[in-house]
C-alpha cells in the first residue's frame, strides 16, 4: 500500500516536472532556433526567411484535437493579416506518412504554410505537448508564447499589437 502511494507520489512529482519543461521553451525576446523544414511541395523553407515579418510558428499534429480546433483561427488569422506582414507556419509533428497531413490539409482548406517538423527541431525548442505557439516580432524575437489551444482572441490581439 505504501509502495503504490509512493509511486503515485512520483509519477505525480514526474508528471508536473515535465509540465513546468515545457514552458521552458525559448523565453520571449530570445532569438529562435533557425531551422531549414520541407513544405507540401518538398520546397525547403528557412525560419530566418521570415525576418522582417511577424511570424505564427505553431508545432502540432493531425490526431490532437485541440491542433485540430485551432485551425480555423489560424486560417482566420493568415487570410486576415497575411497582406500586413504576418506568416504563419504550422510545423507539423505527425509521424504517420506525409499523405496523411496532405489530405488534411486539403479536407480543412488550409492555405497557409504547413513544414514536415523533425525531431531535432521539436527538441531545439523543447516541444513536449502540442499545440504550441510562438509568436515571433519583425526583429525574429519570442514575442509570447501559448501551450494548449484556445487562445484564438489572445492571439489575434497579440498579433494586431505587433504588426
């Protein structure tokens, strides 16, 4: 009896551990990991290409239901302020074949630009739970940071302020 409550106690302990990680990603008003991921099309894409516009960088995956709900907003979000300067990539963790996020993307009508992640750019900015969102200033600085979803009024305020 007390063995279990002692492992309770420590994958309790483990478990809030990992949560307070991942907001260790790369603090705001840091410079982010440059990475160079492939588009749809196999097109390499370069994070620093983006210097000089607000970009919405956001790790997420097909099956997670929250990333599924956030499409919408961030679809909103492109076709609204893309032509005053704000890109968004959407970094995609899913690890079946690339045909599935394909026709998800299709199936949800999303124009804006969806990367093949990696581990190793998962890892540079400590993913651990998805979605995640950086919102990164025309300098190419963490501007903020969201975990979780359901930010969709945030954001847009958030991006408005920086634009």
């Amino acid at each position: 009896m007390i063995v279990k409550r002692i492992a309770c106690l420590f994958v309790l302990v483990a478990a809030l551990a990992m949560g307070c990680t991942a907001k260790s990603a790369p603090p705001e008003a840091s410079t982010p990991y440059d990475f160079s991921l492939q588009d749809m099309s196999g097109k390499t894409v370069k994070l620093s290409d983006y210097k000089g516009k607000v970009v919405l960088l956001e790790f997420w995956a097909t099956w997670c239901p929250p990333c599924r709900e956030s499409v919408p907003g961030l679809e909103k979000l492109h076709k609204a302020y893309k032509e005053k300067g704000l890109a968004v990539l959407a970094v995609s963790l899913d690890q079946g074949g690339w045909d599935e996020v394909k026709s998800f993307i299709a199936q949800q009508g999303i124009t804006y630009s969806v990367l093949k992640g990696t581990e190793e750019v998962a890892g540079q900015y400590r993913v651990r739970s998805i979605p995640m969102t950086l919102l990164l200033n025309k300098e190419g600085k963490i501007a903020k940071r969201y975990l979780g979803g359901g930010y969709d009024e945030e954001l847009e305020k958030d991006v408005k302020a920086i634009l």
